[in-house]
C-alpha cells in the first residue's frame, strides 16, 4: 500500500508536517489502496512561502515563456493519457470511456491556455480610447499573485486543469490540493513539473483534507485569491475566510440544473440526452441535469425510452469493457445519496425505475440508477443536490409552466433544452437562469466557452478568456498623450 505522506513544495517532495492519515480508497474493490497525510497547517506556509518566493521572476516572465511550460503539461498528460485513466477509475470509479473524455478534457484546457497565454502578451499596454484630448491611457493586465486552488473529487485533473492552467497563464503561482478522496492522480501533475523544469515554487501541491489544508489555505493572509470548486457548505467557509482579508474568490459550487423537453421534441434523441446528463459519472456531476420538466404530450414514450436505457446500463468494474456506469466514488457519497433515497421512500414517489429493478455487482460503492416520475416540487429530491445517479421528472402543460419550475430553484449552473426546432430551444434557453444551456446537445464542455453559475451556484466563470481573466487584475497607466 502506498504511504503518501509528502507534500510537493518548491519542487521538492517534503515531509508533511501532518500526523493524521486518510485512507484512499478504490471504490470498486472497496480496498484500501493508499493512505495519505491529512496535511497540516505548517505544510500551507511553506506552500505559500514558496509560491511567494517564485512570484516575482515567474510574473516577469513573458506570457510566450509560461505558455511553453503550459504545452509542456499538456505534452506529458498526452504521454502518460493511458496510464491516467486507468488510475484516475481507479481512485474515483469512474469508467474507461469517461475517464479518458476526462484525461483529454484536460489536455485541450492546457492547450488553450499556452495559447491565451501567448495573447496575453499582445494584450499589454494597450491604449484605451478616450473622451479627453490631450491624455492617453493604457490598459495592462498584472496576475492576481499567489492563489490556492481547491478541488473536489468528482473530476480528477480535470477541475485542476481549469484552474492551474490559466492561473500559471496569467503569471501567477500557484498551491494547490486536489480532494482528499482522490488524491492519486493530480501528483502527475508535480512528476510533470519536474520533468518539463516548471521553476521551483510555482506549483505547490499539497495533500490533506480541509482541516489540515483546505481551511488553513483558504484563510492563509498571503494567499491573493482562493479558487475553490466543491460544495457549497465548504465554498461558504472559503468565501467568509477570504473576506477576512478582502481576498478574492472564485467559486464553482453545488447544482439542480433543469433539463426540458418540449412537446415538439423526438423522445428517443430526448432520452439519450438526459441518459448523458444524469447517469454519466454515477451522476457525481455538478451540471447533472437532475430535474426532468416533460411536457405531458411525450411525457410517457420519454419514460419509457429511459427506462429501457436504464435497464441496458451495465454497472460493473470500471476497468472492464462494456462496463457504463461505475461505482460511487465513496462510501461516504453513497450513504449521502442513500439518505435521499429513503426519503423518496418515505414520501411515496413513483420510481420509473430503482433498486427493485437491478441486481447490484457483488462489491462496490454501487447505487442503482434511479428515475422518479411526478415528483413533488416541495420534495428535499426536487429541490436539493443529490450527486447520485437519481433523476426526478414532472410533466409540464405548457413552455411557461416548464421555464418557470426551471428557474424555481437555488441554484443555476446549467441547464438544457430539448425541442424539435433549435430556435425554440435557443429562445427558451434565453430565459434560463444558468451559466451554460445545452441546445439538443449533450453536455459539451469546451475550453472556449465559460464555466460556472448563478444564484447558489457560485462566483465568476472558469474556461475561456473568463478562465484567464479570473487570474488577473486590470491596471490602467493615465498621463499626457
Ligand atoms: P467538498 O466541498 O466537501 O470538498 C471540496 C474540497 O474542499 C476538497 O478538496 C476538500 O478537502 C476541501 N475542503 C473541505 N473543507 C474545507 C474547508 N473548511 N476549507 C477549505 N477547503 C475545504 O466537496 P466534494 O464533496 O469534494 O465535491 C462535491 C461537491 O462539489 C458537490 O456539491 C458539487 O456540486 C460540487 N462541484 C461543483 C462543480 C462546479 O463546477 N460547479 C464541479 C465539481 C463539483
């Protein structure tokens, strides 16, 4: 069993200060595979001293200069593609297919910002057109400085990826601690550091939970902006530290995100897209298109569609072909899903599809996918964040009905639109309140389009020139023309 008990700082790999350890966990063996430090507050100050030490020359830097290393990330996470994915399923459950969709996920977003970086540079010191003769202005864009970067565990070097990408883009350095239940796979990422010669202290990697790391680097008075993605009782914790000292934020938090389908829509097309916006990751997605709205004209040939895609799901070894859906990340995470699953029970919702219509696999963190049709919409299922694979529906008799329950929720971060004519969609879609709207589409993420919500769902966008600006801070020169 492996013994993580380093922290990578300042390109080295030091002894964690930390005397606690935390099992990791293979979620579909159930065996204990690794134990890793729970981290300790003395790792963070060296973390943040080092990145502060590497902020001056790696700021200096050109934006051609930082984007070679950037490549140079992307270069070795397309070396080490196939032996990432199986260890990133490994450590999350996740299957093959998805983990490679994940793995190249990640090398486009390296990729994309090499190039934003590269921009960058043509960027600086451009003039702004003014109203008064006589006087120039020229607009610059300094990096934030040192930022802690905190992720959960659902997309292992994907949700780093968009941050440490366009964080070392802008010129700044950068701690960051991937969840404690998936730590494996983002130490590729401090192997690759070393590899392509990444300056010493511009990349700390630190293990540990919140207790050990997360709080004291969310609350660390040398930590210039916190970018967290994860829950959002954590991202409250993380917004109310940063305020202690003004520092900025960027949250990407928890999610209820709609799906409609309108009387219009072809139900088999329907049915394949909401298969993809809810049971995809065993449903650990902060998108899941959780909320079905149906209009009532193809409310039944849409259940049944689903419930013979339900049935054709083949849960199993991750690892294994032919397998679709994994294992839940933890144990924790599924007893959490478990407890919504009682409640459904108590409340007498009416399951399209359940535990009673699956045989689980013999081990593993499984859950059955599970559909509920007709659900209440004061139902803690309707309203709240599962993070399993649990889809809730309601039919709707009309498009106001749909969009209103649309955005009758806490929470905005994506949503998606099913209708025979893309116009419709798109004219729907215009009255969503979310961060991003499929289009008859599954949930395409790409790194030129933005990342993140609204209301509940979190603060600022990630990906896309957003992605970098979340990293940078505009300064403005002013004097005589
Ligand atoms: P979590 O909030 O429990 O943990 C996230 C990270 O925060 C982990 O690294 C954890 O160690 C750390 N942490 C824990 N306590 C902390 C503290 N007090 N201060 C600072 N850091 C602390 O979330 P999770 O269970 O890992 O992930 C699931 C949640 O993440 C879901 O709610 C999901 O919606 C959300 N999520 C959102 C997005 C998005 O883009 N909006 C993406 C993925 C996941």
């Amino acid at each position: 069993m492996q013994r993580l008990d380093q922290q990578f700082i300042d390109n080295h790999w030091v002894a964690s200060r930390g005397e606690r350890r935390l099992p990791v966990t293979n979620p579909y063996t159930e065996a204990v595979i690794a134990e890793v430090t729970a981290g300790h507050p003395a790792d963070v100050d060296a973390a943040v001293a080092a990145a502060r030490r590497a902020l001056p020359t790696w700021r200096a830097r050109s934006g051609a200069e930082r984007a070679h290393y950037l490549d140079g990330f992307a270069d070795a996470l397309t070396r080490r593609r196939e032996a990432l994915m199986r260890l990133s399923s490994t450590n999350n459950g996740k299957v093959l297919a998805e983990a490679a969709i994940d793995l190249d996920d990640a090398i486009a977003c390296y990729r994309y910002y090499a190039d934003q970086a590269r921009a960058l540079d043509a960027r600086q010191g451009r003039p702004v057109t003014l109203g008064m003769e006589g006087v120039e202005a020229r607009c610059y864009h300094d990096p934030v400085g040192v930022v802690g970067l905190i992720t959960p565990w659902n997309f292992p070097l994907v949700t780093s990826a968009w941050k440490l990408a366009p964080a070392l883009a802008a010129g700044c350095t950068a701690v960051l601690k991937p969840s404690e239940v998936t730590p494996l796979p983002e130490r590729a990422l401090a192997e690759i550091a070393l590899e392509i010669g990444l300056p010493a202290g511009v990349l700390n990697l630190l293990h540990g939970d919140g207790e050990g790391i997360g709080a004291p680097l969310a609350a660390h008075p040398s930590v210039d902006k916190v970018s967290f993605t994860g829950s959002n009782r954590v991202g409250e914790a993380v917004m109310h530290a940063a305020a202690e000292r003004t520092a900025g934020v960027s949250l990407e938090l928890g999610g209820k995100s709609p799906i409609l389908v309108m009387d219009d829509a072809d139900p088999e097309r329907a049915a394949d897209w909401v298969m993809a916006g809810l049971y995809f990751n065993a449903g650990q997605i902060c998108s899941a298109t959780s909320r079905l709205l149906v209009h009532e004209a193809v409310a039944e040939p849409l259940y049944a569609a689903l419930a013979e895609r339900i049935d054709a799901l083949v849960l199993g070894d991750p690892l294994a072909e032919g397998t679709t859906m994994g294992p839940m990340t933890s144990a924790r995470q599924r007893e959490a899903v478990q407890g919504y699953l009682a409640i459904a029970e108590q409340e007498g919702l009416a399951a399209v599809r359940d535990a009673r219509h699956r045989e689980l696999p013999g081990q593993g963190f499984f859950l059955a996918p599970t559909l509920y049709r007709d659900v209440p919409v004061e139902s803690r299922l309707w309203r709240e964040e599962i993070f399993g694979p649990v889809l809730c529906g309601r039919s709707v008799d009309s498009e106001a009905q749909a969009i209103r329950l649309a955005n009758d929720s806490d929470f905005g971060l994506a949503a998606t639109v099913v209708s025979g004519t893309a116009e419709r969609a798109r004219r729907i879609g215009r009255q969503l309140q979310a961060g991003s709207v499929w289009i008859n589409s599954e949930q395409l993420v790409l790194p030129e389009t933005g990342w993140g919500g609204v209301k509940r769902s979190g603060i600022g966008r990630e990906l896309g020139p957003w992605g970098l600006a979340a990293y940078l801070e505009v300064k403005h020169q002013i004097g005589a023309a």
